[in-house]
C-alpha cells in the first residue's frame, strides 16, 4: 500500500542564492522597471526602479556597516513602510540579520524579542496606530544592554547619507542567516526562527514566482505585512525574482487593495482568508475592474472550498492555495494554476520542488502513515530553518535527528501526493491568519490578582477564521468583570490577542489526567451560538 511519503524534485532547485546576488540581478536584467510603490492611493507615492533599490539598499548597507559587523542582528519594527524593504536588501547584502517585529506588539513582547535574538540595533517608527513605539522603547533600554542603536525611520534620510562611499560590502554566502522571524511554533513563548538566503530566496521563487508565473513588469498589489513570511520573503523575493513590481500597502485596507488592484492593474487578488472576505464583502467591489487579475492566492489558514468558489467566481480565474509555515522559509505545499478544481478546493496541493514530506504517525514521530490517513505533516529539504535562535532544546524538538521539521500540524497525503489540513497537533489559534497561542494569553490573565485560573481556546468565527475566548474562574471575593480583564490583556499584549467572548465559570471540566478538556469548552461557545 502506498505511504504517504512524498521524495523531494530536485530538478527546478535553482543555484543558491542570497538576497544580494538576487536584487542585483535583477537591477541588471530591468534596472528601469519599477521594483517597489508606495500603496498609498495617494497622487505623490514614491517609487523605487530597481536600480534605484539596488542605489538605495547598497547606501544602507554602508550606513549599516558603519554602525554594525557582519553577523549582529538589526531589528524592524514599522508597518509596510517602503524603507522596510530597503532595510531588508540592505542588511541582506551587509550580511546583518534581519529580525522582523510585528508593529502591533507591547512592550513586554517587544522586549522578549529583543532581549532573545540580542538585537545590537532597532529601526523603528516613533508611533504607529496609537502604539508608542519610540515611548515603549525608551523604556526598555535599561533592560536591553546587547541593544547599542536605535534609528527612527523619520531619520532615514540622514542615515542613508552615512553610508555614501566606495567601501567593498562583505561576501555573504547563502548559508548565512538573512533573518529571524519570532513565532511561537509548538509552545507559547515565542521564539527566532533563522531563515537562511538560500531557503528564502529559493522558496519564493519556486512557490509564487514559478506558479504565479511572474513576468518582467508584472505588477502585484499585497497587503500582507513584511514582518511576517508570506510578505517579505514570498510577496517581496518572488516579485525581485521575476522582475516584477510590487505594490505596497501600508496594511491591510479592503477598500484601498481593491482601488489599488484597479489603478495599477494588479495580476494578483490575494490575501488570507480573512482579508479576501473583507474584499468579497466591500461595498466597492461591484464597481472595481478586475480585469488585470489572473490569478487568486490564500493561505496561512483553513481556505474553505465556498472561498475558492466565491473568489473564482469574482475574479473568472482560479485561487491558488499555500500551505505554510514561518519555520520552512515558509511555503511546503501549493496548489497550481493546472490541479483541478476538485484539488484546488479541497487540498492544499502538492510539496513545492526540492521538499520531501512524509506523514507520520503523532504517537511515534517518525513512520509514515498508509496513504490517506492523518498523521504529523513533516518536512525536509533546503527550506528548513536554521534552527531557533539561541534554543537548542527547542529546535531539537522541532527538527530532528534526520533533519525533518515537525510542523505540528494534521495533515493527509493522497497517493497522488496532494495534501489536506486536518487541524493541529497544538492548541493554537488562527484569527485572521494570525497565529494566536492560548499559553501566553493565559500566563498574562493568571498574572491578575482576580484570576483564580483561566482556559484560552479558538471558537470559528465566520470573519476571522477563529476569535479568542476566555474561561474564567474568579479569585474569592474578586470584583473584576470583562471589560477589566479585557483591558488588563490590551495593556500587556497586541490587540489582536484580547479575547472577544468571556465566561466566568465554577470549575473546568477536566481529562483523567487532570487536563482542562478545551474541546469541551469550546464545544460548550459553539452549541451556544447555535441555539441562538
Ligand atoms: P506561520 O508560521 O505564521 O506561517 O503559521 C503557520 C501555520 O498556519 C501552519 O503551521 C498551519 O497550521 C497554518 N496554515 C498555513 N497555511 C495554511 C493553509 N493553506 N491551510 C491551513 N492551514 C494553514
């Protein structure tokens, strides 16, 4: 009987690469065609071609190197600026490493990542959304010792101009680190991925570039943010790779994607789940000219067969599906403009090219279950992280002995080699595509005096995919009520991870073994709703 063991095509594995050598290849292939817009709607948004990038980014790297050495790592944390993706070719060919912070976090969580990838700089906005980010870091410095420089991008001119001249820039080789992205992988405390240049670089060209099929002078509007995966590696290094141009919108903005789709004739409508609903339900979309689009894309969360359908009955072409995650560079598995459309709504298509993943039994970790059964989806190949920064332990529970990364996740392999998501080893939360883990919200709840004990779960939720709900028991004689709670979490943690439905009960219903039952609870929300 066939296994679900799926070998590794190594025959479209490009030659390894950094993100230098990339972005100077293509500011010699197309040094005129428009690498990067500002998505701002607006008549006076800039714009980069890519030999102006190319100019830009080796300034920054100068202006890096007179502040850093090859090796440290340099922290961002702003919205999608266009001096992000500056920043990000710049330390790329400085040899810095990257790591990308969400402009949503708090100070305690800013201060975890910090602290744990020992960041020697920090670019960042002085405010953003009403987060006091210049505010937040000031008063972290104290704790911070590894920390020596920060830059606000509204200096970015001024240190840009340090880093005119001549001097060589360093070789870096595709093994280096190119970032650290934070995730909270299988626990909940989060930790560094380190994602090297040759796994991004080549991960973005054999998943969106190679079945997005981008040509020179494509254009592509993106709302997903760059301090995650899908926009700085997939969105950004595909489009370098295929001397494309990537429109950048400040975040997420239904409306404004939908315009930007129109004015700069975008091939692409894309986004996760969440924001393609956004779209689909926007009061503008029945007046917008789609006619550019020539392919959909989701992904980061369960894409329901009625989204592939709605989206390809909007755009008359069809969505493609990623399955990926942050630790694999990130993409493993995609759905292609050829896959029927059986495949294309009910799987998440097939091991991109030069990935090998297998099922394997949870129990034991390593034998491949008989087709068709649900197993631990693993990988293996030239995508997998380096590990997570500074924590053996842990990225020996990730990756192990024979190099395959344990994603976590409950997936079935046809005979064909298509996959299907079943659900999660792990408790985590998806709400809009952002991962949400149930340890650290109840860890910050359990801290207030009164919190007797507390249950985090993710109940579905037609919008977002999956909201935060809180169970609760009262300390004796406590008077908090939800709003408290709900504050008291908005302070310590990103909003996004405040929970949206509260219950205070008596007790927990618990396992055998002594485990609160979280199916329960969340059984008890959803048959709840449905009785309303
Ligand atoms: P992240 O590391 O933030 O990219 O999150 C990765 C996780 O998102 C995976 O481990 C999956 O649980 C989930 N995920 C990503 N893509 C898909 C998809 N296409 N379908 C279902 N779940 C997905």
């Amino acid at each position: 009987m066939a296994v679900s063991y799926h070998a590794a095509d190594r025959s479209e594995l490009g030659r390894e690469q950094t993100v230098g050598s990339l972005l100077r290849w293509a500011a010699e292939q197309a040094p005129d065609i428009r690498a990067l817009v500002e998505g701002t709607g607006e008549d006076d948004a800039r714009a980069w071609t890519y030999a102006e990038l190319l100019a830009d980014a080796e300034r920054g790297a100068r202006a890096l190197l007179g502040r850093f050495a090859p090796g440290e790592r340099v922290a961002v944390w702003a919205n999608n600026i266009p001096e992000w993706i500056v920043l990000e070719m710049a330390a790329a060919l400085a040899g810095i490493t990257l790591v990308t912070v969400n402009p949503a976090l708090r100070p305690g969580e800013v201060r975890h990542v910090l602290e744990q990838s020992r960041a020697a700089g920090v670019f960042l906005l002085p405010e953003y959304r009403g987060n006091p980010m210049a505010e937040s870091l000031a008063s972290l410095r104290a704790d911070l010792p590894e920390l020596r420089e920060t830059v606000l991008f509204t200096d970015w001119q001024a240190f840009l101009r340090s880093g005119s001249g001549t001097q060589p820039l360093p070789v870096v080789a595709p093994g280096d680190p190119a970032q650290i992205q934070f995730t909270s992988g299988t626990t909940g405390r989060p930790k560094g991925a380190v994602l090297h240049h040759n796994g991004i670089v080549n991960n973005a060209q054999l998943s969106y570039r190679r079945l997005l099929d981008v040509q020179p002078g494509d254009v592509c509007v993106s709302g997903m943010p760059l301090f995650h995966t899908a926009g700085c590696v997939l969105v950004t290094l595909s489009m370098i790779g295929g001397l494309g141009t990537q429109v950048l919108l400040p975040r997420f903005d239904p409306g404004l994607q939908l315009r930007l789709i129109e004015a700069e004739r975008s091939f692409l409508f894309g986004g996760v789940p969440t924001m393609l609903h956004a779209m689909l339900d926007h009061p503008s979309l029945a007046a917008t000219d789609l006619s550019s689009v020539r392919v959909g894309l989701s992904g980061g969360a369960t894409v329901s067969p009625q989204l592939v359908d709605r989206v390809e009955a909007t755009i008359g072409a069809p969505l493609l599906n990623i399955y990926a995650q942050t630790e694999a560079s990130p993409g493993i598995t995609m759905t292609t403009t050829d896959d029927s459309a059986e495949n294309r709504r009910n799987t998440v298509g097939r091991p991109l090219p030069g990935i090998e993943v297998k099922i394997v039994d949870p129990k034991e970790g390593r034998t491949p279950t008989p087709a068709g059964v649900v197993g631990e989806l693993c990988t293996r190949g030239y995508h997998v992280m380096t590990g997570y920064f500074d924590e053996p332990d842990q990225t020996a529970k990730a990756i192990d002995a024979d190099g395959w990364l344990h994603t976590g996740d409950l997936a079935a392999m046809d005979d064909k080699g298509y996959l299907r998501i079943e659900g999660r080893l792990t408790e985590m939360i998806i709400r809009g595509g952002e991962n949400i883990y149930p340890g650290e919200i109840e860890h910050v709840l359990q801290g207030h005096p009164d919190v007797a004990d507390v249950a985090i779960v993710g109940v579905p939720d037609p919008a977002w995919g999956e909201q935060v709900a809180a169970f609760v028991i009262l300390a004796p004689s406590a008077t908090a009520d939800e709003q408290e709670l709900a504050d008291f979490v908005r302070r310590n943690l990103a909003p996004y991870k405040t929970p949206r439905t509260w219950r205070f009960v008596g007790e927990f219903p618990l396992t055998g073994s002594g485990k609160v039952q979280k199916f329960a609870l969340r059984d008890q929300l959803v048959s709840e709703r449905s009785l309303t």
